[in-house]
C-alpha cells in the first residue's frame, strides 16, 4: 500500500528548498537523497510533484526513465 501524502510532503520541502538553494545541482542532491528516502517507506506518488522545480523533474526522470515512455 502507497503512501499518498508523501506528495503533500514533497511539495513542502520543494517549497521550502527551492527560493533557498539557488543551485539546481545542490537541489538535485538534496531532492534524490529525499525522495529515495521516501520511496523506501512507500511512496508512490511522486508525479503530483512534477513541475514543481526543474530540479526535482530532472532527479526523477534519473531515477524512473521508465515513466517517460
């Protein structure tokens, strides 16, 4: 069973994160180790945060090149 609000969770730190590290590869390494973090513990969300920061899309189509096809 996923973990829904995760979304709710991500969207938080991006907007918390974003105005406040302005480089987007310092962001990247931020959001990977968070969002493997929280896929770990069910996250199946991931995609109502897309959009959100060019960051966060670049770090997700890394780690699931599948969701582009």
């Amino acid at each position: 069973m996923g973990w829904a609000g995760g979304s709710d969770v991500m969207s938080g730190i991006i907007a918390a994160i974003k105005p406040r590290v302005l480089e987007e590869k310092q962001r990247q390494e931020i959001y990977r180790e968070i969002i493997t973090m929280m896929e770990d513990r069910d996250w199946d969300t991931q995609d109502e945060c897309l959009g959100e920061d060019p960051a966060y899309d670049v770090v997700m189509k890394e780690l699931h090149p599948q969701w582009d096809e």
